[in-house]
C-alpha cells in the first residue's frame, strides 16, 4: 500500500517508504464566547461535541451529546437556544440525563482557525469547566504550533497536554476507531460498566453482533500492536 510492490532488480533489496509520521496532540483551550463551555459548568454537564460542520462562513453545525441531570434537562435546552452565538437546536433523542442534539451557531473564529489548519479533530469533550479539550491528529508538529499560535492570538488560553506520535501499525479502519473510541468515553470498559453493549448499539445506531465484532476485531490489533512494540 505505501511502497513499490515491483520486484527489486538485479537481486538488490529496496526499503519500503516508511508511512508518514501522525501526531496526536491533547490541548486544554477556553473558548470564553463558546455556547458549550459557557452552559456546560452552569448545569454541571459533560458535553462531548460528536461532530461539526461549516454550514457556511463562520457558521456552523454542531452534533453534540450532554450528561445533565434530568430534572435540570428542560432549562439546560433554554439556555443553549438562548445564547447569542446559537441559532436554533434540535433535539434528536434523550433518556435519563442525556440528550443528543444540533446546535447551530454563528461567529466561531476557533472553529473557522481550526478548519484552516492542518489539524484534524478526532475527539472534544467538555468537562463541566469552561475549557474544551481538543484531541487532534496531524501530520507535522509545525501545524499543531500554527493553530495553538493563532488561538493565543486571539486571546484563547491555550495549553498542550500531550503531544505523542500515532502508532499506525495499530491499523484500525475508521469506524473501528470510532467504536472503540465511544465504548472507552462511555465506559464500557470501566468496572462497573458505564454503558452495556446493547446501549452502546442503540447510541450507534448499528446491531448489537455489529459492535461486537468490531469491537472484538479493534481490541484485537491494539493488544497486538501493544505487544509487538513491547517486544521491538
């Protein structure tokens, strides 16, 4: 896939290229004007933002899911709806003390920096405090400099947490990654469960047998890329 799948000539040996260098990158960043980080300490709720998209400049789409008390659920919605950033909200489902959502909102200059840079956003989870914390993939560190460099000029407090590289030769596809990812923040994997594999399915979207294999598969590759670098 990376390199020549030719046959060497003349008996010499050639190196495969080896695959271009991921960087992950774990950033602490207020957002002060960010409906998210503006609601999420008032109503002591962890708010993980599940996906964005530009729907025009500097307006966005925002797929998020809230841990909030229940009794707290109704005037928690109001005040999303009320900030001056937020246009409107749909709410697409809740049950016990969590509610999936859209927002959308106008007038993020973090969204718009983050779009233009060459970082990609993996994960952002707000825990009840008026900072986000951002996990990003790059290929350079230069890029991650660039972004955090642009956000501080803005006023935006910004600190790196982590800074490490990606092994890929964990090989997870996509939505491996993404399962993975989701039964670890929901706690599937915590003693006691957070989150039972049926649950897990239904947030999903998919069969139970679906996560379940993929989930089998994705443990798979990481115990035994874990393994091998032990032993490297």
């Amino acid at each position: 896939m990376f390199g020549s799948t030719e046959e060497p000539k003349d008996g010499a040996e050639h190196p495969r290229d080896p695959s271009p260098t991921m960087l992950e990158a774990i950033l602490s960043v207020s957002l002060p004007h960010c409906w998210i980080t503006e609601v999420a300490p008032r109503y002591d709720a962890e708010i993980r933002l599940i996906d964005r998209k530009l729907v025009a400049q500097r307006r966005m789409k925002d797929l998020f899911e809230a841990q909030v008390a229940e009794e707290t659920l109704p005037e928690f919605l109001e005040a999303i709806r009320s900030h001056p950033n937020v246009r409107s909200v749909e709410v697409v489902a809740t049950e016990a003390g969590r509610v999936v959502g859209i927002a959308y909102t106008t007038d993020c200059f973090e969204c718009a920096a983050l779009a233009r840079s060459d970082c990609f956003l993996i994960r952002a989870v707000c825990h009840r405090s008026t900072s986000f914390e951002w996990d990003l993939v790059s290929r350079n560190r230069e890029a991650v400099k660039r972004l955090v460099s642009c956000l501080q000029r803005n006023g935006n407090e910004v600190r790196l947490e982590r800074l490490s590289g990606v092994r890929e030769e964990v090989g997870l596809t996509p939505r491996q990654g993404e399962i993975l990812r989701a039964a670890l923040d929901l706690g599937y994997f915590s003693y006691p469960k957070g989150i039972r594999l049926s649950e897990l399915a239904k947030r999903l979207g998919v069969s139970k047998s679906t996560v379940s294999e993929v989930l089998r598969k994705a443990q798979t590759k990481v115990v035994e890329a874990y393994f091998q670098g032990s032993t490297a």
